[in-house]
C-alpha cells in the first residue's frame, strides 16, 4: 500500500494527459515554502524531493499567493526563462510546449502539469485537472485533519498528565523537569530547560530539564549577560533561532563550555510572576525542527499554566515566611517560635534531654515612642535583634515575641548553662540600645527547663512569664473567679 495518499491520483492525471511532468506541492505556511507532495515526470532535470522558498517558486508563487489558475501554451517562445519561471527544473531543461498550474484548496497547495505533445491543454484536459485538484484538496485537508487529531490526542494526553502530578502534590523541581520532558517530546525537541532568575539577582539557575541535560548545569547558576537563555531573561522577549550557527560567537546556551549542540534549533519563550521572578523555557534540538502551530499553541498555554502554578508556589512560600518571621528583625514570628518550642519539647521528652527555654525583655519601651520617631523605633529593634543573635552561638533559636521581648530556646542544654548565656544577652541587648537621649532601658530575663520545671508543655509558657515578672518585681494578675 502507498503511503501517499496522493501519488496514485498524480499518477492516474499524467497517465490520462500524457503529460510530462505532473507535480502536487504543498504550502508550508510557517516557513512559507512550497513543499513537494508527489509527482510523475519524464524528465531527468527534475529531482525527486523539492522545496521552494515561496518568493522563488516562479509561476508556483502567483498560482499560490493570488488563487489564479494559469495556462500558458506556446512555451517553446520562453525555452530559456525555464529556470526562473520553473525553478523545480535544472538547468537544461527545454521544448516544453505548454504547462497549466491550478491552486488546490484555496492555496493550501499548487497542482502543476505540462507537456511536450501538444500546445497547452484542450477544455476537457483542463477540466480533468481542475477536478484533480479538488479531490487532492479533500484528501489534504482530510490528512491535516488527521494529523492535527493526533497531536490533540498527544496534547491532552501531556495535559491530563501534568494536572495529575500538579493536583497530587508533585515535588516542584520533579513536576519542572516532567514538564520539559513532555513538551520536549511534543516538539520532537532533545532538549528542554526550564530556568529561574529571582527578584533583584544578575543570574539564574536551572529550575528543571529533561535527563540529557549535563549536571554541571543543573548545579550552578549563570549570569543573565551570557548565552541566549540569558538573552531572552535580560531582553524579556521569546526567541526562536531556527538554525544554529556553530562558528558564531554567541550561539551557545548557557556558557561557551557547555557540552551542547549547536547546529540545531533553538526556541525560547519567557515569562514572568507578580512576585518578580523571572522564568525562561527553553527547547534544544541537534537537527532543524519545525514544529505545527496547534503544538506551538499548546505549549505557550501550558507555560501560562505553569507560571500560575508557581505563583501559587511562591506566593505560599511568601505567606508562610510572613507567619514564620517578624516582618522587622527577621527572627521567628511569635507562633513559629512556639512551634518550634513545642517540637523541642516533645523531642526532649522522648530522648529524655533537657532544654531551656529563656525570655528576655527590655523596659520601659513604651517611653521610646515619646522620644523618637516610628521608623528609628523599628531600626532600633534591627539593631537589638541583630545584637542578640550575633551573641548567642549557633543552633540557639531567637524569636520576637513583641517589641521588646524576645524568646530565646537552647536545645539540649540545662537551666544553669542556658543563664549564663541570657545573662550575656542582657549585656548585649544594653549595649545596643546605648546613645537614646532620656531612655534607659533595662533588660529583664527568665528561664525554665525541662525536665527540671515542667513536665508538661502546658505548665511551660505560664512559668516562664511568672519567672519575668517575678523579674520586675510584680506580681502577675490574677483573673477574677
């Protein structure tokens, strides 16, 4: 069986005419050439694969551009004209006598006859092509139908399965590198990178690529000034460079060293978030790819997708840092440090270890809003909390508890040795808060340890404060019964 479904009937045209050379092309509108599809001829200056830029296809690109079919007769006059009006031919060619050349599907292709026998095409040989032509029509359109079926079916099925691994919680970095893989394969791509430059930074690193990619380049960054993944992050703008030209200088992706081809094609689109981060796909292939439109398409939706995903990546990991961290010291928020003393305490209790947990506070803060101003109040606290971390040693946790107090939590150490540390944070904290004119600020400290104090989480907050204001000479309030 052949393959080509339009081969029998270019057959079938010339045998009925006793033509020449009979011809159907098809019009490659992306890279706009005239592609042939099948063809019968006697003549030994026509080669067996051709594919004409549309603006040199000759008569082809009248019959193509503008709908109008052409018959010409009396062609022995432009013998020498051959080549440019009948650029399939090679040089050499001649005695043709007449030819008629018939759009296909309104352009979709060209169906070109000639002879040798005759001057031109009487009106019933004429009739004969057109209707050809229409039945070429059919079957062409019937094949681009099935062949972009096909690609739906290839689409949704990478779709349904992106979704799926989004929806059940992939890991970012394996849900990155799937998604390269698939789309890669779509395009008939060997290559895909998918690359990330943070808010504010010079460089980006590989978010996720498909498994060819050298390691090298996964684990470093690179600076947005070098190679076209960079080009495309530095100028915001996609980027498709059809053939790669070796002996150009600044053809390589990433770095002049990486272990890459570059004789093939290259496409890149970029994209960013509302958070700043920039992101960059980007496809590699060894030989010239061209890909159909309907792939193109769906690619450039799935990125959006994937954008949107990130967002929601980001954006939870923002949200969090704002619930784990005070927003002006950036040590732990009050609820993140009383998890993590939570997750101590029930870890000491199992390893049966002891830990601290210390309170320090600075008073009379209050009095710091009727002598400086809110902005040098909020540098003040940097300033502090700067000090109390810069005093403790590391694996010692710190958290803000409110303006002036600040937690303090010592894994797998005792009361006494945790006091002399607290006792080296009040001499820090009143170092810092030195040079206020009209304030002096005291520190004050509290400590409780497990197991010798609580044995209980519930019995552990509670102590602590009534250990800080047993520290300023208070007693606390007691609630009405």
């Amino acid at each position: 069986m052949d393959l080509n479904p339009y081969q029998p009937l270019v057959n079938l045209l010339s045998n009925i005419l006793e033509a020449y050379t009979t011809a159907f092309f098809i019009f490659d509108e992306r890279n706009r050439r005239l592609d042939l599809a099948a063809m019968q001829s006697l003549s030994k200056f026509v080669a067996s694969e051709i594919s004409l830029p549309l603006e040199g296809s000759g008569i082809l690109s009248q019959v193509q551009k503008v709908g109008q079919t052409i018959h010409l007769d009396k062609l022995h006059e432009a013998t020498s004209s051959i080549p440019l009006t009948l650029p399939f031919y090679h040089e050499g060619e001649s005695h043709i006598k007449g030819l008629f050349a018939v759009p296909v599907a309104g352009g979709s292709g060209v169906l070109y006859v000639d002879t040798k026998y005759g001057w031109g095409f009487n009106d019933k040989q004429q009739k004969w092509i057109k209707e050809f032509a229409v039945i070429l029509g059919s079957l062409l359109k019937k094949r681009e139908e099935r062949v972009r079926e096909g690609n739906y079916a290839r689409v949704f099925e990478v779709l349904s399965r992106l979704d799926e691994a989004a929806f059940r919680g992939c890991a970012l970095d394996n849900y990155c590198g799937l998604f390269t893989t698939e789309w890669s394969h779509i395009l008939g791509m060997d290559y895909g990178f998918l690359v990330l430059k943070e808010p504010e930074k010079k460089h980006y690193r590989v978010l996720g690529s498909t498994s060819n990619t050298p390691r090298g380049l996964v684990s470093q960054s690179f600076s947005v000034k070098q190679g076209l993944i960079g080009w495309v992050l530095q100028n915001q703008k996609n980027l498709l460079i059809i053939r790669l030209n070796p002996a150009t200088s600044d053809h390589y992706l990433f770095s002049k060293a990486e272990s890459l081809p570059h004789q093939g094609t290259i496409w890149g689109m970029r994209g960013q978030t509302s958070l700043g981060y920039e992101v960059a796909l980007v496809f590699l292939s060894r030989q010239v790819i061209d890909w159909n439109a309907d792939s193109e398409r769906a690619v450039a939706h799935a990125f959006h997708f994937l954008l949107l995903l990130l967002e929601q990546v980001y954006y939870k990991e923002e949200n969090e840092a704002l619930h784990s961290y005070d927003v002006c010291t950036g040590l732990f928020s009050a609820p993140a440090f009383e998890s993590r003393v939570e997750g101590l305490f029930n870890a000491s209790m199992q390893s049966n270890s002891p830990f601290t947990l210390g309170l320090i506070q600075f008073e009379p803060w209050q009095i710091l809003g009727t002598k400086i101003l809110p902005k040098r109040i909020r540098q003040l606290q940097r300033e502090l909390a700067s000090s109390l971390c810069d005093a403790l040693p590391s694996g010692v946790l710190v958290g803000q508890l409110a303006q002036n107090r600040f937690g303090v939590l010592f894994a797998e150490t005792t009361v006494q040795d945790a006091e002399s540390q607290l006792a080296e944070l009040a001499r820090s904290g009143r170092i810092a808060l030195k040079g206020i004119k009209g304030v002096r600020l005291h520190p004050y400290i509290s400590s409780v340890g497990f197991p010798q104090d609580a044995a209980k989480i519930e019995e552990l907050w509670p102590l602590v404060s009534q250990r800080l204001f047993s520290a300023f000479g208070l007693k606390p309030i007691r609630s009405a019964s």
